[in-house]
C-alpha cells in the first residue's frame, strides 16, 4: 500500500500523551508539512503558531477547559506538550477550509514521524478575546485572525487505538 495512503488509514486520535517534549526538528517538520497544505487561489492565508512553553501551554489548556464547559483539572488537551494553533486570516472565505487542510496535514506529518496527535477545537472562541489578541500582537503577528483549530501532538502514552468499522453506504459512483 502507498505510505502516505497507510498514514492516512493509521493515524487516529490519540488521547493520552506523555509530558516528554518533541524535538524542535519534528515540530518544524510538522509544521512544514501544514505549510503545503492545499489551499484556495494559493493564498497560503494561514498561519501556525507552536506553543512548546509549558506555562503558556497550561493557560491556553485551563482557557479552552473553561469554553469547553469541563471540570476544573481535565486537560483538553491530554496531557500534550506542544500546541500547534492554527490561525487564518479572519476576512479570508476560505479560512476554515484552508486551515483545515494545514491541520489534517500536520496530523498525518505526526503520525509519520512516531508521534501522536489530535484535533481540539475552541481557538475561534480563543482568539476572538482582547487576552489572545494581545498574544498575537506581543508575538508580533498584525492583522485579524480567526483560530480554527489546535493540533496538539507529543508522544503517545499507551496504545494507539483501533479504528472503528467504516460505515456502509457512504461511497456512490456516477459513471
């Protein structure tokens, strides 16, 4: 089977990660590969930004926590060392499409370099507050950004999950 198609099939989401940090080469390998995302009228209006500090991580959980509704100690994040905030430019239409992509392709990048990784929402809510704002300008990125996603990856603590049986009736041909 062609790799990149296997990678597709394998990776899952992985709920459980140990709190070892991932090397600055994979990360900026994973990040490269969002980079090549596909992406309307080649615009590349997306952007990445990796959050390996332990204290910023840990605030971005506990405010993501509070969106999300849990309860006080549940990390959304599980237990991740490196969030990977997937911003678009906010008058962009294709934003959510296009960030989208960078995400799908950071995860497949993960899992093909060992690591584990999964999809949290909430970053719109995020970044639509003056606090998220702010980090943005202090980091020194200007503009208006719409989060679409975080893409937390680390090594995976456990076993990666099966998958579960593919639905029926979900494929039709016109020929």
């Amino acid at each position: 089977m062609n790799e990149i198609i296997k990678a597709m099939m394998e990776r899952r989401s992985i709920r459980k990660f140990k709190s070892d940090m991932v090397s600055k080469k994979d990360i900026e390998e994973i990040i490269q590969a969002g980079l090549y995302a596909a992406n309307g009228m080649g615009r590349q209006a997306v952007i990445t930004v990796a959050v390996t500090n332990k204290k910023l991580r840990d605030k971005i959980a506990e405010d993501n926590r509070k969106i999300g509704g849990w309860n006080k100690g549940f990390d959304p994040f599980y237990g991740a060392p490196v969030i990977l905030i997937v911003l678009a430019e906010k008058d962009w239409r294709n934003r959510v499409y296009d960030g989208s992509l960078v995400i799908g392709n950071m995860m497949l990048a993960a899992h093909s370099l060992g690591l584990g990784s999964i999809w949290i929402h909430r970053a719109k809510e995020e970044f639509e507050t003056e606090e998220y704002k702010k980090l943005l300008k202090d980091i020194g990125i200007q503009g208006e950004w719409e989060g679409i996603g975080h893409c937390a990856i680390g090594y995976v603590d456990g076993d990666i999950p099966k998958p579960a049986p593919r639905k029926e009736n979900r494929v039709f041909f016109v020929e």
